[in-house]
C-alpha cells in the first residue's frame, strides 16, 4: 500500500510522526510512506489552494517535501506532480493537535486535506486529537490516536463505503477523545455537531508602532453540543468517525424551495 500524508499543523509537527507511524503499521515492510506537508502551520485554513501565487516545493529527503502551501495544496503537488505516475491508494490528514470535531470542522486545514484527496478520487481520512484536562499528565499527548489509529483505520478500509462513482466521494472524520488510550470507549459513528452558543471571535490588540489588529480568540471546547454527535461522543470518551463529502448542499429543503419559489 501506498500512502500519501499531508497535515495543516506543518511539517514539523509532532502530529505529523504521529501519522506516520500509523500509516507506515498500514502499509507493511512492502509498502510506502510519503509525507507533503505545509512548510509552516496552516490551522484554520479550511480547503483553501493557492490560486493566485505559485506554490514552492523543497524535497527534504526521499518520499518527503515540505510546500508553502495550504494542506490542499499538499495534496494537489503529490497528486499531480510528485506522485504522478503512482498515485497514492490512501491519504491521511492529520493527526491534527487538537479535535475537528463540531464546527471546527468547517475551519480546519486537516479536513480541507482530506477533502482535497476525496476530490482527486481518492480515499482519504483526517485524524485530529482532540486535548483535555485527562491529558495533562501524559508524557504523550497523541497516546489515544497513537495506540488505535491504525486499527480503526483498518476497519474503515475493511467495511466502510468507499465507492469511488459518486460526483462526491466520502470521506471519513476521525477524532480520538481527550483521555489517555486505556480510557478510550471504542468507536461510536457521529453526525458532524455545532456546540451551543460558542464560536470563533476576535480579540483587538494594538502594536507598539501604535497599529491596530486582531487575534481571532477560540472558544472553550468542552461546551455540550447536539447530543449523539462527535464532539458529544469525544468528550464521553469515544473515538468518533464522521462519514463527510464535498457537497455543501441541503437535500433536505430542496423539495420545499422549489415548492415555495414555484421552481
């Protein structure tokens, strides 16, 4: 098996050897690793690409390169330039510090990786850990995501649909709990949730040069959310999978608007 991974941390992030030593378990002593990753953090850039500027790529050593470029990005330079004759049977994104669960979803530069893979037809799987107070203590703060990925990876690849026919093909969300891996429930299969009066702002701040600008601040990522959904099954201790596509469309609402508008 070839893998190919991709992460919105950077390249240098301790996430990153994370997914590598899951995807190298993965793919066995026949298989391979390749690692293109943002050559600087690219949190919270969603499924952006660099339309409008060109993307450079450095190869730092055999079947890795770091790119100035978003996660997408990433994942457009191996599909089309560095893996073009061998495209990759599977792309992890991640392992994210810290959970895409919720509306961090929408956000997230690890997810806009997978998404991009998903968009090229490939399989593809973003993994973020998401951190707590159960966490302080441990020497590794990726131990959950660590000690399981590989194995509910591999169930995913054994059961999951991964039909390659559709105008959008699914992919999968995984967020492992904010408790060290003994604590960890097993698998609960969750709709993407929205926790409950949060979300990002901005924190004004002036400069010493006396300018003017601002910090978006997060908010607390314990707050309940709808119930039965990944961020409800994390914070009960529960690695979650959240089948997603590319599709922005309400299917739900298009029989009534046509209805309403007369369409």
């Amino acid at each position: 098996m070839r893998i190919l991974i991709t992460n919105d941390d950077g390249i240098n992030a301790p996430g990153l050897k994370v997914a590598e030593d899951i995807a190298a378990e993965l793919a066995g002593p026949d298989g391979e690793v390749w690692v293109v990753a943002p050559a600087f953090e690219q949190s919270g850039v969603g499924h952006c690409i660099s339309y409008a500027h060109p993307t450079m790529i450095a190869e730092l050593e055999p079947r890795r390169y770091a790119a100035e470029g978003s996660p997408a990005d990433c994942v457009l330079a191996a599909v089309h330039d560095i893996l073009v004759d061998s495209p990759p049977d599977l792309v992890i994104s991640g392992v994210n510090r810290g959970n895409n669960s919720g509306e961090n979803a929408v956000y997230s530069g690890t997810i806009g990786g997978a998404m991009e893979a998903a968009l090229q037809g490939l399989p593809a799987i973003a993994l973020s850990q998401y951190f707590g107070p159960e966490m302080l203590g441990l020497d590794d703060h990726f131990e959950c995501s660590r000690l399981h990925g590989a194995g509910v990876i591999r169930q995913l690849l054994d059961l999951a649909d991964w039909t390659s026919d559709a105008d959008f093909r699914l992919f999968y969300n995984i967020n492992f709990p904010p408790v060290p891996a003994a604590k960890s429930k097993g698998i609960r299969v969750a709709a993407q949730g929205r926790r409950r009066g949060v979300g990002f702002g901005v924190e004004p701040f002036v400069a010493p040069n006396g300018r003017r600008f601002l910090w978006v601040r997060g908010a607390p990522q314990d707050t309940e959310a709808t119930a039965g959904s990944d961020v409800m099954v994390n914070l009960d201790g529960y690695i979650s999978v959240t089948p997603m596509r590319a599709d922005l469309t309400c299917h739900a609402s298009l029989d009534s608007l046509r209805t309403a508008l007369g369409a």
